[in-house]
C-alpha cells in the first residue's frame, strides 16, 4: 500500500499514511480509463482499486490496463460492491469514488488535507455543478428531499448526502457494518457518522457531466424510492421511540376523535348506541399504548448497538494529522 505522496501541494510534507482510491464500477468502459489516470495524477502514491461489479462490457479490462489493481463484486448492486471494497482493501485513508468521470479527481488532495488538518473521519465532496446536463434537477431535488429529511431526524448540518465522493479513516471504515445493497450506501454512511460520533465536514467540488458513451445507472424515481424506504427503515431501526412512540401518539390520538363522542353521549344518556366505534377506538387505546412499549424497549437495545459501534470505532486510532 502506497504512502502520502509528498508532491501532493496540498498534501501534509512527510505522511506515512497509506491511501487507497476505490471505485465501485458497472458498465463505465468509456469513463473509467480516465478515472484510474486522473486520480493516478492527483495522487501518484495511492493505491487505486476498481471493483467491478460483473460489468458485461470492457470495464474490467479497461481499467487494469490504465493501473488500475481490479477485483469483481459478482452480486448486483453499489451497496455490495461497496461493502465488498471497505471489507477487502487495507488502508489508513480511503477515497471513495464513483467511476463515472463526474467527479473532480484534482481534489481529492484537498479533501484528504481538509480531513486531516480538522481531525475528521470523513469528509464528503458536496456537488457544484456547472450545467443541469451534469446534475439533473430531478435528482437534485430528491438530494435536497432526503437530505433535509436525514438533517431533520438525526440532527445534521449537511448539504448533499448522497455524493458519491468521500475520503474516510481507517477507524471510520472499519466500524461501517455496510448492510444496504443498493444506492442507499451513501445515506447509510452518513448516518453511521452521526449514529457514532464521529466528525465529518464536507467541502465543495466540481461536478461534471458523464463522457459521451456512459450512461447513469441512477433512475430518479425508482432509486428515491428505494433510498426513501430505506431511510424510514433507518429511523425505525435508529429511532425507535421517535418511530414506535409518534405511531402509538398517533394511535391514542385517533382514539380519541372516535371515541370522544361516544363518551359524551354516555354521559348524558347512560347509553353506548355506536358500540363498534368504542370497541375500534379502545382497541387502538391499547396498540397505541403496546407501540409506546415497542419503542421504549427497542430504544434500550439501540443505545447498546449503538455504544458497540462506538467501541469498535474507537478501537483504532485516528490518522495524524499535518505538522502545522
């Protein structure tokens, strides 16, 4: 494994850390050459690794003849490569890329000094596009969506959780369980940093449009979707008193529009005319108070999943960072 190279301008002087670049791939034969020979230039000391993710076009050869080290994730899906990469490849500094040519390889240098010089885990190259071509509004609309949503929930400052393009520690990588298959990866990152604890900043970068000959393998509404349920499955997983504790609120609420006036009419009358009102509402009273029971419960084992995760991490040490 290759070590910080000291002609990197914005690179600490004399860095033992070893970096590898990593570039999940499926089907990018007319962008990939350019990737592995872009970041080749942008860090002449990184190992770069292309995962190809069983690409039924030249992709793989084209890669190893650029210099790249290649390996095959056979199992479809961005979340299997990526889980296949962080769990394969030693490191003490990973810079994850998609191998599409949209993103501004020059920077990665910037970003791994921004990393090191502010002491984080994990810092995100945020999208600054220069045309629609480039960044469709339909998926920068969903970005701001979930985005916001994942800001909300879990208490973040972000602006664009879903970049492909990120430099992470060693400590970071490690401790990632890496359990979604698809397009989620991203968010899941993103959340497994603010689940632990640990720092992460994002910097601005440019963000191009595809070479001709390459296609997105992202489908707006499709992948939303995916990334939607998977993010309800975060909050469910993640939040369980917040998830559990407003769907038996909800519950309990509903009861008692149902049954308020039932109760004022057996008040007044001694009577109970609307009995299957009662009995629906009574039964919601108590699968609301059972869901409230669900969350509490469920909150105990996520706080101890969750100081886990936080021990795993801290069980490495962190890179070190540029003399001043």
């Amino acid at each position: 494994m290759a070590a910080l190279s000291p002609s990197n301008e914005n690179a600490p002087a004399a860095s033992p850390l070893r970096i590898a670049v990593l570039a999940p791939c499926f089907n990018e034969a007319a962008a990939i050459g350019a990737v592995v020979r872009d970041f080749r230039r942008a860090l002449p000391h990184a190992d770069i690794y292309v995962y190809d993710n069983a690409s039924t076009d030249k992709t793989a050869d084209i890669a190893a003849a650029s210099g790249a080290i290649v390996r095959t994730e056979t199992r479809r899906g961005k979340g299997n490569v990526v889980r296949r990469m962080l769990s394969d490849v030693e490191a003490d500094l990973y810079v994850m890329v998609d191998g599409d040519d949209t993103y501004d390889a020059a920077a990665a240098p910037s970003l791994i000094h921004h990393l090191l010089a502010e002491r984080l885990d994990m810092v995100v190259g945020a999208r600054r596009h220069a045309s629609d071509a480039a960044y469709r509004p339909g998926h920068q609309f969903g970005n701001r969506v979930l985005t916001s949503v994942i800001a909300g929930v879990f208490g973040a400052d972000l602006k664009d959780m879903l970049s492909g393009y990120r430099v992470m520690t060693r400590r970071f990588v490690k401790s990632f369980p890496a359990l979604s298959r698809g397009f989620e990866v991203e968010t899941e990152l993103t959340v497994h940093a603010l689940e632990i604890g640990a720092p992460f900043g994002e910097v601005e970068t440019t963000y191009k449009e595809r070479p001709a000959g390459s296609a997105s393998k992202l489908r707006t509404v499709r992948d939303g979707a995916r990334i939607g349920r998977f993010i309800a499955r975060l909050v469910r997983e993640e939040r369980p008193m917040e998830f559990f504790g407003g769907l038996g609120a909800a519950m309990i609420a509903i009861a008692a529009i149902f049954a308020a006036p039932v109760l004022v009419e057996y008040l007044n009358t001694g009577l109970v005319p609307r009995l299957p009102t009662w009995v629906a509402a009574t039964a919601l009273v108590v699968m609301g108070f059972f869901s409230l029971t669900c969350g509490l419960i469920l909150d105990t084992v996520t706080k101890g999943r969750r100081e886990a995760r936080r021990l795993a991490y801290l069980a490495l040490s962190a890179p070190q960072a540029p003399a001043p």
